[in-house]
C-alpha cells in the first residue's frame, strides 16, 4: 500500500471512531428536563455549579451537573426522569483505607498521581478512580473497595 492510502484510511478510521463515541454538550440550567433541574438544585445545595452537560450512553441520554464543594470537585450523573445514576467525588488518597491507597500507589508505578475520586452509585462507594501522568502522558488506574486493581476492560 502507498502511504497516501494508509493515510486515507487511517483518518477515516478516526473520523468513524470519533463520530461512533459519545457527543457531550454543554447546556444551561432551562435547557434542562424539569425533573433534572429539580436534581440539580437538590445535589447543589452546598456547592458551586461549574457546568452542565448531556451525553449520550449506549443509546441513552444523561446529564451531568459539575460543582465545586468545599474546594474539590463533584460531578453527578443524572437520567432523564432526575434519578442521580452516579457520584464521582474527589477526596484525598490519604483519606482513604492502606488497602486502596496501596493499590492506586500500586496501578499508578512511577506515575504521579493528579487526583483522585471515588466512585458512587445508589450511595454506595463502587470503586476509586485515579488520573495519573507518567512520561507526560495521561491514564486512569481503577481499584475496588479492597484496593483491588480494576482490569481496563472493565472500566
């Protein structure tokens, strides 16, 4: 193959994937469902919103609210009929129990780890998720409650 070839397939591949992938949009508070809005004066009640948004998932749509509490970030997912799906809170690593400190320390190697967040659905801490740079490049490492590694796969 020619490289011109290669090229033209190689775009059209990113072009398919990046149309393929989710669309987030920025919205304001009226262009918001009612029972949203009601959500997000709910989960805000002590916290600055920063922003909102609506993503289609897997052929649904959700809107997330992100705020500011007491100087980290809160974003929270939101169906369409208001019901909070999910809660990703930012908290400190050393808040955290030895067991999941030691397996983000362990998923992040030699990387620096930028922040972390726990990760709520129901009320219920799932799991915790880190940003991580190594090298000048950005990843997220993944453990459970127990501080298990969780695979990418799973994400």
């Amino acid at each position: 193959m020619k490289i011109w070839q290669v090229t033209v397939i190689i775009g059209s591949s990113l072009l398919l994937f990046t149309a393929a992938g989710a669309q987030e949009k920025r919205l304001k508070m009226k262009d918001l469902p009612q029972a949203v809005q009601k959500t997000v004066k709910e989960q805000g009640k002590d916290a600055t919103l920063k922003g909102l948004s609506s993503e289609v998932e897997n052929g649904k749509t959700e809107y997330e609210a992100e705020f500011t509490v007491d100087g980290h970030s809160r974003n929270v997912t939101i169906d369409p009929q208001g019901n909070v799906i999910e809660v990703e809170e930012e908290v400190a690593l050393s808040s955290l129990s030895e067991a999941v400190q030691k397996g983000i320390k362990d998923g992040a190697g030699r990387g620096q780890i930028l922040k972390v967040e726990s990760v709520s659905k129901g009320g219920k801490v799932e799991k915790y998720e880190a940003l991580v740079k190594t090298a000048g490049k950005k990843s997220e490492v993944q453990v459970d409650t127990d501080g298990k590694l969780i695979p990418k796969a799973k994400h």
